[in-house]
C-alpha cells in the first residue's frame, strides 16, 4: 500500500480519485489547493502526487515546480489531471517536471494503471546500484515476480564476469569499478540493440548482471552482450592484450605471470509460470546454472527450461 496526495479544487474529483485509488489498495489523502498540499507534503512526504493542473490562486505547474525544484521532495513523481489536452499544456507540465499526463475524464483503470507504473519505477530508480546505475536487488525481484504474474514464458539471463579477480588485484579498484560500470553500459546496448522495449537490465552486485527479457531474444542477448563486453576489456587492459587473450599480472604470492582476459558466462533460464513456485526458487536455479557456466570455461551460455 502507497500513500498517495490527490490535490484539486473540485470536490467531486478529489473523491472520485480516492474511491478508485483506495479500492486500489492506497492511502490517500486529499488537498483543495496548492498551498495546502504543499504544507501535507512538508507534514508527511507522499510516495505520489496526483495533481490538478489547473486551480484557482496557485496552479498544478506551480505546485509541480516547488516540488521538485526541492531536493528533498524533487523524487516524488507527479501524475498531473487536466481537462485540458492541448499539446501545449502537456508541455508546460511536463517542463514544469510532471513525470506523466492523464487528460480528464478518464477510465478509472488508466489512471490505476498510471500509478502502479510511476510507482514501480520510483521503487527501481531508488534501488540502483552505484557503480552501474541499473536497479538493484529489490527492484529485480518485482520485476521476475511481476513477469511471472503475466502468465507468459519469459526468460532470465544471469551474467557474470569470468576471470575478473585478478584483473581488479592486478589493476585496482578504480579500475575495475570502469570495468564494471562499462559492462553494464554495454549489457543495457545489447539489449537496446537485438532485445525488446520492455526487456529489462539489472545489476545483482560485484560482477553479476541479469536480463529479463521474452525467451525468442535470450540467446540472442547473450552473444551481443559477449561480442560487446570485447570493447570494455579493450578500453581497460589494451588492444594487444585482448588479441593475445591474456596480460600480465601479480599473483597473490606477489609473482608475475599471465591472466585470461575477463570473458562473459551467461545463464539462461526460460521460466514457465505454470511451474513458477517463487523468486527465491528462481534465484537458486540461477546461481545453480551460473556455477555449472564457469565450470565449462569462460565464455560459456548454459541454456535450461525451469
């Protein structure tokens, strides 16, 4: 359950709004105007903000822009209401920093729909990792179980970083942390590239990365992801060393000798949700198959239905 701010200055909207969003599951409070849904929101931060766009005496764009030219409450998304279509009104809200648009009247399961969709990306794009800047942990986790409660086939490509161990003691964490943020770059084009829109990239932490994508492009993704993840180990040790396939480095006994170059493992699993037990139960199989990848070599893609 979400705590969602409705502002409007029609009463009857403002109820309509919390019957259909408190069927929904929300709290929901509601605000006439834009001085006091500003004072709600310095009383208690709402996770959305459903606001009209225009009002009497301070207006939904006036509300929009005081709130996110704050950087305390600038991550809050904003669904802004308006009787008004026109493109030029869209545009100024969306200047204003409105993060979507639904025009009055509306069917109530659109603006259902609005909402679970502004809230799931702000659950991701709070739980991104650091280094890539792909969601995390907790935002992959929605994303699989959300994909199971489709009830179609789809996939999961684990990947994970053969050899890159010695690469980060040989070089450094600065280093490495280029590798890494790279790769991810490089994953997120792969899939941008031979993937679907709705295909989806995340960052398990340290090496591993993870698509969820519709089983036709899995194997797909994995060779571009492969053939990509070439240019970063070129950009990190050198051209020569990727065409030798090794470079030297210190061992932990402090020894010079030669190291594979990194090379990509994938895991996929294509998941069929009429056999779907949980996601724990996925993430078991994943780190299963991903340990039988890397005990065929680097480079390997290791192919199972579950």
């Amino acid at each position: 359950m979400s705590y969602v701010l409705c502002v409007d200055d029609h009463e009857d909207m403002r109820l309509m709004v919390r019957e259909i969003l408190a069927s929904a599951g929300h709290e929901v409070h509601l605000a006439p105007d834009g001085p006091s849904a500003l004072a709600a929101i310095q009383s208690r931060e709402p996770a959305l903000l459903v606001l009209d766009l225009i009002m009497p005496g301070m207006s939904g764009i006036e509300v929009c822009r005081a709130v996110k030219l704050n950087p305390f409450t600038a991550r809050i998304p904003v669904l802004m209401l308006t009787a008004r279509g026109d493109v030029e009104h869209k545009v100024e809200a969306f200047e204003a920093g409105a993060d979507d648009y639904l025009a009055k009247p509306f069917d109530p399961r659109e603006l259902r729909a609005r909402i679970v969709a502004l809230l799931r990306l702000v659950r991701r794009e709070g739980d991104r990792n650091p280094t890539s800047g792909l969601p995390g942990g907790k935002a992959i986790e929605d994303e699989i179980a959300r994909r199971a409660g489709l009830r179609e086939r789809f996939a999961i490509c684990y990947i994970d970083l053969d050899n890159f161990k010695p690469f980060a003691d040989t070089f450094g964490f600065t280093l490495a942390d280029m590798v890494i943020r790279d790769m991810g770059h490089a994953i997120r084009d792969a899939v941008d590239g031979v993937g679907a829109r709705e295909d989806f990239v995340g960052h398990i932490g340290g090496d591993d990365f993870i698509v969820v994508t519709a089983g036709r492009d899995a194997e797909a993704i994995a060779r571009e992801c492969a053939a990509r993840f070439v240019g970063v180990a070129a950009r990190a040790v050198g051209e020569d060393a990727v065409g030798r396939g090794h470079f030297m480095g210190i061992d932990r006994e402090g020894r010079a000798r030669e190291f594979p170059i990194a090379r990509l493992s994938t895991a996929i699993l294509h998941v069929d949700p009429d056999r779907w037990i949980s996601v724990s139960h996925i993430g078991s199989l994943a780190a299963e198959m991903k340990r039988r990848a890397k005990q065929r070599g680097p480079g390997t893609i290791l192919v199972q239905a579950v």
